[in-house]
C-alpha cells in the first residue's frame, strides 16, 4: 500500500547533516530523510544520543518500500540497524509512523 507522509520532511545529504540528525532539537514535528549514498544495513545505523525526545524510525529500500521499522526509540539508544539493507531511512517523533507497516510504499518529494 502506498503511503503520503504528511508533513514537513527535511532531507540530511551531507556528511555532517547526516551526523547532526535530529540531536539537541527541543522538539520536531516533521519528518528527517537521511538519503544514504548506497543501498546498505550497517551504513544505515542509527543512534538518538543527544536526543531529547522519543522517535519513530522507517528504513526504506531504493523503491521507497519499508524494510524496518523502530518505533518509540528513546533517547541514547546506541545501536539501531535495520534487518535489511536500505537506501533512505527517516526519522520522525514518537508516534507519527503509526499505521505504517513493512511493505509500504512511501510517497515524499522535495
């Protein structure tokens, strides 16, 4: 099923946009799209140190399909790496990724 996220979303290309994520923000209502350079699990690790509130992790093939998700990830959390490889993967607060399951297309643009 085809999904449209329906909020702001920001992209993260940059080395250091990827490194920055979403830390030290006081609060996010959008959506973050890391665009990772290779289709990849290890490369597509997440941590939320440094974060200050709870969020929802969607890992998504070159398709823009849902390979995993992590959902209601505390702040420092070390480790979160999907089960398969992924192409973009999107952060979001706590809660916004309800009703999205694996297999799900999702729609974004610029």
């Amino acid at each position: 099923m085809r999904k449209k996220l329906k909020m702001s979303i920001e992209f993260a290309h940059t080395p250091w946009q990827k490194f920055k994520g979403l830390m030290l923000r006081k609060d996010f209502d959008g959506a973050l799209i890391f665009v990772l350079n290779r289709k990849t699990r290890i490369g597509a690790s997440i941590h939320t140190m440094f974060m200050r509130f709870p969020i929802d992790i969607l890992f998504l093939d070159e398709k823009h399909r849902v390979v995993d998700i992590a959902r209601n990830v505390k702040p420092w959390t070390l480790n979160i790496t999907p089960k398969k490889p992924c192409r973009f993967v999107i952060e979001m607060k706590a809660g916004k990724a309800r009703g999205i399951k694996i297999g799900d297309s999702i729609r974004f643009s610029k």
